[in-house]
C-alpha cells in the first residue's frame, strides 16, 4: 500500500496548485516529526502500527475518531501517550448512564467572591481538553451523547445559552466495545457521522503479546518526550489542506462514493441487497482531508491514489448501514467497501 502507483495520469497544468518552497520544508519537517511520533509511541505501545498512524492523520486534518475495540488493547493508554508526546491537554470522560451533559460541558455555580458578593462562575468541564478520551461512549443515553455534537462541529458548548470557545487542537477519540452491547445506546448516524475514522483495534499477535507481557509487568512506563507543542500542531493543520490534488483523485473519491448508496444508479447491482444506506457528502470530504494528511506524513507532495486506498475503510465504514441479508450472509461493511475500492480501481485502469 506505501508503494507509488506507476500507472497514475501525469497531472497537467491547472490540475493541481505546487507547493511552495517553504511548504515542501515544511512537509519535510512533518514527514520526520511523523517518523519521532511512531518511535515515541513504540516505547510504550507494541504493534498497532496502523492505529498510530490513523489517528496521526485525524490530529492533522482536525477529525474526530470513533476507536473500536475489546477492553484490554490499550486504548486509553494509546490516546494519553498521544497527547504527551504532543504536549497536548488530555481529558478522558467514563461515560455512563447516569451522565449529564453538564458533567461533559461544565455549568455555572454560585461561589463567593472577594468583594462579599455571590455570584454564578463557570465552572469548565473536562471537553475542556485538547484531545478528550470518551470512554464506553455507547453507555451514555442519547441525550448526553448529544451534548458532544456542538464541540464537535463546532469546537464551542453553549452553557445556558452562552458560548464557550474550546482550546485548539481540538480531538475526540470516543471508543466503543464492540462485543457487549447490553445497556447500551447506539450512536444515530447523525453523531456516526461526525467522526472522520472509525479506527478498529485487534488482537495483538503472539510476539507481541509477549513483549506485552514483558514491558508492563516490570517498572513503570518510561515518559515520552514532547515533539511538538499546540502552535506547531495548529500550522501543521493549515499546512496539509494545502497539499495539491489532482483531477483524478477528486474523480475517484466521488465515484466511490456515489458507488455505496444502494439508491443510485453508480451502485453496483451486487451492492444494493447489501446496503440500506450508504455514505453522504462529508466522506467525500474525509476522503480528501485524509489523502491530504497522509500524502504530508509521508513526505509526498501531492495526494495519490494509495493515499486514499488507505484511508477508505476507515472513513466509509461506519457511514454504511447493512441489511439484514448482509448480516445473514456474514458480509460487513469492510469487505464491502474494499470490493468497491478494488472495482473502482480497475474501471480507472481500463
């Protein structure tokens, strides 16, 4: 997947804006601090190589992820290692069903002030955060789950009809146990939608449960070292939205698309008995933002074709709802999409 496609058209003149000299540094610079973070990482966490790098690209391209996993794969000890090597305010919220919105946004309360006087002060809640772990995000009724909407979108919470701005960078990882669903609150698509990845952890394999075993059974964990600081996060983010595309990738993101909604006519005949509801507009969006971001970790300097072949399970997976006959037949939504890429492929090279 990391190897350039040799086939790819020439982009022609207009196609695509050219860097900047500073800009192709800079990329340079991100490509190598990209290099530190997996390093940093590796000290602490064993394997998941492709987790790191997914949520590198959702720091970069301001989007959110929805971490799917068993309890035991280090989750919540992945995101906080996160946002140490970032130098990044980490918040983690236990959701549960007895949480209020207003133990996620904070509220005002009365408290006395030095002149004698009560008055209502806004206490901050932990969204307050520059990367917010909600844990068990599913245990939360809807009503909660809501109250991460606005902050999501709109990096602000209104509190008693006042807006509170959120600091910058800004990132929810939320994460969901996969298997037990008992007491749970599915999330709307609405709020599925919201989230740029949806980033699966599997088992470890046997070496690396071994050296698992091996450096957390012993002292304690070594601190990382910081690599960047939020005003370098910040231009970072600026600067792979301007990372060229050319024609044909923008082409191939919409087609592919279009591809996972059973009620058009670019949906392929095997698709529509699958597929209740395919992706929407905001995947072609993420397509592109994460083709951007990783085209820039790597060190290129225009998006490619793998770029978004890397990036396409994990933005289209969780924006398509299967049918019964998909579950009956033990077909998922990952398979599908997969099919789709490898056929949107081999229409483009024909």
């Amino acid at each position: 997947m990391d190897q350039q496609r040799t086939d790819a058209p020439p982009t022609k003149p207009g196609q695509a804006e050219q860097l900047s000299d500073d800009d192709v540094q800079r990329i340079d610079q991100l490509r190598e601090a990209h290099g530190r973070f997996r390093a940093e990482l590796a000290k602490v966490i064993v394997g998941q190589s492709d987790v790191i790098d997914r949520l590198a690209i959702c720091l970069f391209a301001k989007g959110h992820a929805l971490l799917m996993g068993v309890p035991g794969l280090a989750k919540t000890l992945l995101v906080s290692k996160v946002a140490e090597t970032m130098s990044l305010h980490f918040s983690r919220i236990q959701f549960t069903p007895d949480l209020m919105p207003m133990d996620i946004t904070g509220t005002d309360i009365l408290q006395d002030t030095d002149t004698g006087r009560r008055e209502f002060q806004f206490v901050h809640g932990p969204i307050f955060a520059n990367i917010v772990l909600a844990d068990e995000i599913n245990r939360a009724p809807p009503k909660t789950q809501a109250a991460l909407l606005e902050a999501m979108q709109e990096h602000r919470v209104t509190v008693l009809g006042k807006p509170y701005k959120l600091d910058e960078p800004f990132l929810v990882l939320a994460t969901q146990n996969p298997v037990e669903q008992e007491g749970t609150y599915p999330l709307p698509e609405a709020q599925l939608d919201r989230f740029m990845f949806l980033i699966e952890l599997d088992y470890p394999s046997e070496d690396e449960e071994v050296e698992i075993a091996r450096t957390t059974t012993g002292g304690a964990l070594p601190t990382l070292d910081p690599l960047l600081h939020a005003p370098e996060i910040l231009e970072m983010q600026d600067l792979v939205r301007r990372v060229p595309v050319p024609d044909h990738i923008y082409q191939f993101a919409v087609k592919l698309v279009r591809k996972t909604r059973p009620q058009s006519t670019a949906a392929p005949e095997w698709l529509k008995p699958l597929v209740s509801w395919g992706a929407g507009p905001r995947a072609v969006q993420y397509l592109i933002l994460g083709g951007k971001t990783r085209a820039a970790l790597h060190g290129q300097y225009m998006v490619r074709l793998e770029d978004l072949e890397a990036v396409a399970a994990p933005v289209l997976v969780h924006r398509m709802i299967t049918t019964f006959a998909a579950q009956s037949e033990g077909v998922d939504a990952k398979q599908i999409v997969n099919r789709l890429v490898k056929e949107t492929l081999e229409e483009r090279d024909r």
